[in-house]
C-alpha cells in the first residue's frame, strides 16, 4: 500500500464507500420488504423474489453475511483514509482522516443508501438478492462461525434464531390491515372481509329473530286457519309447533307443503309427517361456529335455545350472511321503517330496532355488550320503565323517549352529542 499512488488509493476508498452503500442499502432493504407480497410474487415464480424469501428463511446468516461484508470494507476504507491523510497531512492527517471518513461513510454509505432503501425495498433487494446468494456459499465458513457465537449468545436468552413466526396475524391485526387498504380494496370487499373477520366477535343472539316476532305453525289451529297462514306466509321455512313456541316439533319447508297441495293430503299429521326435525342452536355459539354448522349439518334455520331450553328465537343462514354482505333483500331491511332522520340532527328510532343495526346504519358506536334492542338498552340504563317520557345521556348521545306503550317504550329520539360536557 505505501508503493500505490495517492489517485489509486482514491478510487480504492471510493470503490469502499459503494461496496459499504451496497450492504446497508441491502440489510434495509431486505428487512423492509413486505413478506405478503414476497409470497405473492414467489408464487408467481418471480425469480428475484424467490432468491430474496430464500435469503430471509435464515434472517441470521443474512444478517451475518452484510455486517461482515459491511464492516469489512469499512474497516478497510478507514485504513486508507489513514493512510492517505498521514502521507498529505503527517500525524495530523489521522484526526483528519477520522473525521472526514466518517462523515462520508455516514451521509454516503449509511443514511442515504439505507432511506433509499426503507423507500423503495424491492428496487433494491431484488437485485442485491444475486449477489449476497453467492457471497453467502463463500464466506460460508465466516459466516457459520460468527452465527454460531452469536445463536449460543441467544440461546442463553432462550431465543431461537431459526424462530420465524413474527409475520402471522391476529384477527385484530387483520382487521387494521383492511381498514387500512384505502383505495386498494372496493369499499365493498372490504366491508365483506371485515364482516367476515367480526363473527367470531358476534353471537346467534345478537342477531336472531326474537321469538315474539317468529312466525310458525301452531298444530292446535284449525286446518283453515293453518291453510290460511301459510298462503300468506313469505317465508320457506316455519317451525311448527304445538301450542307454544317451546314446543317446537319440526321445520317445515314450503317446497314439501306444495307436494301435499298437489296430492291433495293437507293434513296435521302429513305436515307433521314432511317437516324435517328441528335443529337447536345453544344461544351463545359465535356465528363463525354457526355457519361452520349450517353447512357440515344441511341446515339453514336453527332454533335458539337458553341454557335452559327455552327458545328465544330463530336464526337462519341468511341472517350470518347479512352480516357478511349486508341486507340481501328490501323485504327482509325493515330498519328504514325504523329510523327517521329529522331536521335538526336527531333521528325518530322504533324502540324494538337492533342496537347493532342502528350502529351499522347510522355509523354510530352505542353499547353493544348489554340489551339488543333500543328498548332494552333504555330501560337497563334507566334501571326501570319510566312512567312517563323522560331524556336522559347514553354515552355520547342525548336520548329522549316519545312513545311508550304496553310496557315498552314505542318511539324515541336519539340526537349524537358531538362535544359532550
């Protein structure tokens, strides 16, 4: 080196600095790709992509391999700084040396290739990805050595580097990311995915028909009056019942009655004789879990028991999907019917409107993990039924009921508090 001329030790520590760009450029790179997307192009086999997820199944050999190449020419470089700054400027040169050099290696090897990086991952890794597969075959040995000082370091802190599960999502996690997607995902898929990601949050309770507001066949009717409300019936499936709700005995479906129409057999026992046997649904199973049962059992209208066995109501198939894709038709959305947008703000909501459905329709967050209804919802927070109208707060919004009636409160005007004191 003390033969070599000052130009050549120039273009020497020049040629250093790039190679020291190169491998902090690379480590940031490397580390700031998106994992989802790697897998998505290895997929595709995108042959830079396939090198890079390789590299990253060992992120400590990867890692081992940059910082030795990196501190190596680093080292090097300030070597010939020294050098060069001892023959222009005599000992002196050495603090100068020092100064300058890291200077230089900070703003050019360091922050500037690493921001570049942090920036635009894939313009970067992928192509390092071709040069760091083979430098890591031969400087294997180095390579191996360093990390097996280093894992027995991290062993001792009962840490595994071959450990690789910080890419899984939790459902929360999930959520973020598809609240976050923005114009990437149609606002309609992603209402669907985060509809999906919320039934394991949402129980058959919260979304059944209530069973004052089922309707069924009770055997213990006259034929006529049977016959008369099943003409007008809009449903294809009822349950059947004898006397009480409680007594359910089967589900008739619809496409069975019109054979015993055709056949001219209308009677109790052959509806009894078609309808299928009714299938109970424990009232708390998460609707994840209840879809998962619709389709392993065929079925797609279940009847809601307590703990007890008494019915509460009646869940079916469409109800889970609705609160996956939203109404799927006008004569099953009768929440319009229930709200009333009024000029100052507030809105005119029937009392025995869904608390969730309200909060979807409206955009609003009341109170889901109590009363399912806004009746209910009052009259818990109430602690009683009120004697007359009364206006009281609910978290975040001023309630005032119009309407009470038959032990229930019929009408109520909900205004959002925007700025509550």
């Amino acid at each position: 080196m003390e033969d070599a001329s000052i130009g050549s030790l120039l273009i020497l520590l020049g040629f250093l600095i790039l190679l020291s760009a190169f491998f902090s450029s690379s480590e940031t790179s490397m580390m700031s790709l998106n994992r989802y997307r790697l897998r998505h192009l290895v997929n595709n086999k995108h042959r830079a992509a396939t090198k890079a997820s390789l590299l990253l199944e060992r992120p400590d050999r990867l890692i081992g391999v940059i910082l030795i190449g990196n501190n190596f020419v680093n080292i090097l470089a300030s070597a010939i700084a020294t050098v060069i700054a001892v023959r222009l400027w005599g000992d002196a040169g050495i603090a100068i040396a020092t100064g300058a050099l890291t200077l230089i290696i900070l703003v050019f090897a360091e922050v500037t290739p690493k921001t570049l990086a942090a920036l635009h991952p894939e313009r970067i890794a992928f192509p390092a990805s071709f040069v760091l597969t083979p430098l890591l075959k031969v400087m294997y040995p180095l390579v191996w050595a360093v990390n097996s000082i280093t894992n027995g370091l991290l062993r001792l802190l009962r840490i595994k580097a071959a450990d690789t599960n910080g890419d899984h999502l939790s459902t929360e996690e999930l959520r973020t990311l598809v609240n976050e997607a923005g114009a990437l995902l149609p606002k309609r898929h992603q209402s669907m995915l985060l509809g999906v990601l919320q039934l394991n949050d949402v129980s058959v309770n919260d979304i059944m028909i209530p069973r004052n507001e089922v309707e069924g066949i009770d055997l213990e009717h006259d034929l006529d009056t049977i016959l008369e409300q099943l003409s007008k019936t809009s449903h294809t499936r009822l349950p059947i019942y004898h006397g009480d709700i409680n007594k359910v005995v089967g589900i008739l479906h619809m496409r069975n009655l019109a054979q015993l129409i055709q056949q001219g057999k209308v009677t109790r026992e052959s509806i009894l004789q078609v309808a299928h046997d009714p299938y109970f649904v424990p009232e708390s199973t998460p609707l994840q879990t209840q879809l998962l049962n619709f389709q392993k059992k065929s079925r797609r209208i279940g009847i809601v028991v307590d703990e007890y066995g008494d019915v509460e109501g009646v869940v079916t198939l469409e109800d889970i999907l609705e609160e996956i894709v939203g109404e799927l038709s006008e004569e099953n959305s009768d929440l319009a019917e229930d709200i009333h947008p009024q000029d100052d703000g507030s809105y005119f909501i029937d009392g025995g409107a869904y608390v969730r459905d309200i909060n979807r329709v409206l955009n609003w967050d009341l109170p889901t993990d109590g009363p399912k209804t806004l009746n209910g919802l009052i009259t818990e927070t109430l602690e009683s039924l009120p004697d007359a109208n009364v206006c009281l707060e609910i978290y975040n919004y001023r309630v005032e009921t119009l309407q009470i009636q038959d032990k229930c409160i019929q009408t109520a005007r909900i205004l959002r508090i925007n700025n509550p004191s």
